[in-house]
C-alpha cells in the first residue's frame, strides 16, 4: 500500500519538473530580466549607500535577499519604495 504512495509521489514530482522546465524553455527571458534587476539594484543599493555614508547620512539599506527579491520584482519603483520605507523610520 506505500509503495503506491511513493509512485504517485514520483509521478508529480516528475510532472513538476517538466512544467517547471517547459517554463524556462518559453520564459527565458523573464527569468534573464529577474536576474539583471536584482544585480543593478542591488548594485545601485550599494552605491547609493557609499554615497549616502560619505555625506554621513546614516540611511544604510541592507543588501538582503528580501531587498533583492523586492527591488527584482518591481525594478526602479522597488528601488525607490525601499529608500522611501528606510527615510520613513529614520525621520520619524
């Protein structure tokens, strides 16, 4: 009786792996995005908090995956709501 469980299992996870394949296959191109917004954000979250700390402004937005994933999914607007979110408690 388990041993039918683990076929099932092996089945879905089989059927998983294809769409998941399938989906590189026709979607590549979303996923090259996803990867270069994460790199220049992050790049620009680097960049943009040496500039702040030579100022000594002490606004120092991590770079988290939390931050990576936010700044890959929604690009510039991520950029902008990240710094907006870290002005917001340091002002306050």
């Amino acid at each position: 009786m388990e041993t039918k469980w683990y076929f099932l299992g092996a089945i879905l996870l089989v059927c998983v792996f294809l769409l998941i394949v399938g989906f590189l296959k026709q979607r590549f191109d979303l996923i090259v995005n996803f990867i270069l917004r994460i790199c220049v954000g992050l790049l620009g979250i680097y960049l943009l908090n040496t500039i702040l700390a030579s100022s000594h402004i002490s606004l120092g937005v991590g770079t988290n995956s939390l931050n990576a994933l936010v700044v890959g999914v929604l690009g510039l607007p991520g950029f902008l709501m990240v710094y907006g979110v870290a002005a917001y408690f340091y002002f306050t």
